[in-house]
C-alpha cells in the first residue's frame, strides 16, 4: 500500500493506492496449486489432482498473509482510492498489476501443463510449464524492483538501517514507531501493529521528472500490503480486531514520516 494522505492547499481530492500482492515462496505455491486444479478439471475431473491443488493454493495464501514466510514480491491488484476533502474515502478502480510478459508467462506455462496432460503425461511438457509460471514470478518482482531485489532482501532493510538495535523507536505526535525483534512495530494508544517481512516495504520516495521518468528522493516512503484473504488486524490483546483500509493507510503515512525525523531514542525492552 502506498499513500499520500495530505490534502492541497486547494482542498482537491488526492489518490491513493492499497497494493495486494504476496511473497515470492507463496506465490510459487499458489501458482502450482492453480495449475494442479485446472490440469485435475482438464484430465476427467481428476480428485487427486483437484484436491492438492486446492489445498496447496489454500496453504500458500495463508502463509503469506499470517506469517513472514519467504521475501517480499510485487503487488499482483493494485485497488485505487480517492480522499475526498473531508477526509473520507471513496473507491475508484480495481487494476491488475501484470506487465503483459507476465500474462504470456503465464499463459504459456498453463498451455505447457495442460498440453503435456494431453500428451500421456509428458512431465518434461508439464515441469517446464510450473517452472515458466515460476520465471513469470522472478521476472515480475525484478520489473517491480527495478532490478535491485532480485536476492531475498529483507522489505524493512531501510527502516533497519535508521532503527539499528531493538528497542530504537522514533515518534510522532502521539504514536511512536520502534524496532522490535520480528520486525517493526507501531504503537498508538493501546494499539499497536507489528510490521513484519512481507508484510510491509520500506523504500526511497519516487519523483515525477520533467521528462516523464522517476528519480529516486531521500525520504522513505513506507508501503503496507493489504492481506488478501482475512486482513489485517491489530496486536493482541486486539487482534480480534480488523484494521480498516483508511486506517491502514494513515498507518502507512505516519509510519513513513516518523521514519523520516531526525532523532532516534532507545527503550530497554
């Protein structure tokens, strides 16, 4: 989730983006359990194909929307949000988030599945397939980070570098953001949320040029993803509790401008 919170002088609406995207290990597993549903429905309504599709593209999606298994990867649906002067907000539009090599990718390795199926199960066919829906992965996150997140970096490396020690925590005016030790924490009142890996990307602030590229600015901009499935909610003892979409994303910004002031304090925890 990107964000730009901040209404102009003129009082127009500003937009906003809550990106929904996963981990590359979980996309892996989602995109296997989807090839092994259809190629389950392709061959005859096969149940032992059907069923651990199902239960691979379930468990994929769990783990990448509850916990901080594998590295960070690019949104997959990008949801638009305009904020309207009085604060409130309104939904725009719903985008997909593949470049159209990523669709071919992916198009093509479903092709290569089902038509080694066809082909009395010619594995070569069907493991070059799953592994150009794993290509589509690799090349889909290197696009989206610009060819500097190819390895598994960590999402929160750059907030890392300002919050070096557990126990280091910047403030804001009436929150504080503080390293902890799965991740980074935000803690207002008697809430709070625990930004993990995965869950969160820390990256430097992009500018529109002149020329109609971006260069690369020296203040972060913090981005939470959405969780897909259940979202998010907040620490215990509130974790019952769901975090709506306008809080998340004025999370998103007070998190990105405490990250950005100047001193940094220590507790002892």
């Amino acid at each position: 989730m990107t964000d730009n919170l901040e209404i102009n002088s003129a009082g127009a609406p500003r937009t906003t983006k809550i990106r929904w995207g996963g981990q590359r290990v979980t996309d892996y597993g989602v995109c296997i359990g989807i090839a092994l549903f259809f190629w389950g429905l392709y061959d005859s309504l096969n149940w032992l194909l059907i069923v651990p599709g199902i239960a691979i593209a379930a468990i994929s999606l769990y783990l990448r929307d509850r916990t901080q298994f594998g590295a960070p990867g690019r949104p997959i649906f990008e949801e638009e949000y305009v904020r309207q002067p009085d604060g409130s907000y309104t939904n725009y539009k719903l985008r997909l988030k593949l470049t159209k090599f990523e669709i071919f990718l992916h198009v093509v390795g479903l092709f290569l599945i089902v038509y080694g199926v066809e082909k009395s199960m010619n594995w070569f066919l069907i493991v070059s397939g799953i592994l150009l829906i794993c290509v589509s992965q690799v090349y889909g996150n290197w696009w989206w980070f610009q060819g500097n997140d190819v390895g598994f970096s960590d999402s929160l490396s750059l907030a890392y570098e300002k919050l070096q020690t557990i126990g280091d925590e910047v403030r804001g005016e009436g929150y504080v953001v503080r390293r902890v030790e799965n991740g980074i924490r935000y803690i207002e009142g008697t809430h709070s949320l625990t930004l993990r890996s995965g869950w969160a990307f820390v990256g430097k602030q992009r500018i529109p040029g002149r020329d109609g590229g971006t260069t690369t600015g020296d203040k972060l901009q913090v981005s939470i993803r959405r969780a897909i499935t259940w979202g998010r909610s907040w620490d215990a003892p509130h974790n019952k509790q769901k975090i709506p979409n306008d809080v998340l994303l004025q999370i998103s910004s007070k998190v990105g401008i405490a990250l950005n002031s100047d001193t940094v304090f220590h507790v002892h925890t």
